[in-house]
C-alpha cells in the first residue's frame, strides 16, 4: 500500500437550510466523497479466533453493451512488475463491515465503485509473502463509476477483459475459483 486513506462518507443534507437564517449560504449537499488515498498498515487489520488474517475484495464487472448481456471483468497488476493481473482484494479492518472494507479496498485497487451484491464465498490461501492463512471472501460489484486518479494510480495499471481472458489472465488459483463462481452465478448457461 502506499501512504493514503480512503474514506467514503455519504450525507443527507436535508432540510439544513430550515435551519438558518434566510440570508445565509448553505453548502451545496454532498451525496459521495471518495477521497483518493489509501489506508496503511495493518494496526485494524482484522483476524478470526484461529489467528486468520480476513481479506475481502470484490470482482468489479460490467456489461459491454447495455442489453448485449456480455459481461467484461476489471482486472488490475500486482505491485510488484511482473506478478500478473488479479482481482482487487485487501484487508478487512476493525472499524467496517465486511462490504464497506470491499468497496474501500476496490477504490483504493482498482478505482472504481458501484453496487455490491451478495458474496460469492470464503476461499483461504497461504500468504507467501507473510507465511500466514488468510480467509479471503468475494464479491461481484456492477461497477457504475469509474474513476481516472485513484489512490493506487500510480502502481496499478487496470484492464477491461472477457470472462474468459479473466480466467486466463489472473495469477491467484482462489481468484480464478472466485472468477468461476461468479460465472457460474451470473450466466447460468448463457454466456
């Protein structure tokens, strides 16, 4: 990670200038702030009874066509040059829930956002770069905004591609299982 933080806040400023004077001005209401830095460090990070590190992360996707149903995949690099595409994923921390910590870890990776939908399951893998089990849990987001600066910019490169490229294309054994669930979920035959 680098050194930044998301935050994501959302407001509802309703009625606020009922409650001031006439002459005054009001601030336009804010419905999304996405503020574009990354949480770092891992002094929230959160972890089972057993001493599992728990991970979340989403497979952003979207339609090609409204109405084509062809569906593409947002894959992005890993850190490290020459480590392939995977899927955005980190640490769910102490302070979010499940889905905000996917949301936050898919803005801070990926720079996108929209709407989550119900997980797609837990896979756990050995980290090899910290010798430790993680869960890790996944879920498909219907990504409506995308945006052109976000907080890991500067170290990911990210890649529109097919379902099958997604397959082909991503590094991580449990990503791709992930990859084939959510297939399975949303095609049921049909792509």
């Amino acid at each position: 990670m680098t050194g930044f933080y998301v935050s994501l806040f959302i407001s509802n400023y309703s009625n606020i200038s009922s409650h001031f004077p006439s002459n005054t001005i009001v601030p336009t209401p804010v419905d999304k702030v996405v503020s574009l830095v990354s949480r770092t460090g891992r002094d929230l990070q959160r972890y089972d009874t057993t001493g599992f590190r728990q991970v979340v992360g989403c497979i952003p996707y979207r339609y090609k066509k409204q109405g084509s149903g062809e569906i593409e995949i947002l894959l992005i690099s890993a850190q490290k040059q020459g480590k392939g595409m995977l899927l955005p994923k980190g640490g769910w921390e102490i302070d979010e829930s499940m889905e905000e910590a996917a949301l936050r870890e898919t803005i801070e990776e990926a720079g996108v956002t929209g709407e989550l939908e119900e997980t797609l399951g837990k896979w756990q893998y050995k980290s090899k770069r910290h010798n430790m089990i993680h869960d890790s849990y996944m879920f498909p987001l219907l990504v409506s905004q995308q945006f052109e600066q976000w907080p890991e910019s500067e170290i990911r490169q990210r890649r529109w591609v097919s379902l099958d490229e997604a397959i082909e294309l991503c590094q991580i054994w449990w990503m791709r299982e992930a990859l084939e669930v959510f297939i399975n979920r949303k095609c049921q035959g049909q792509c």
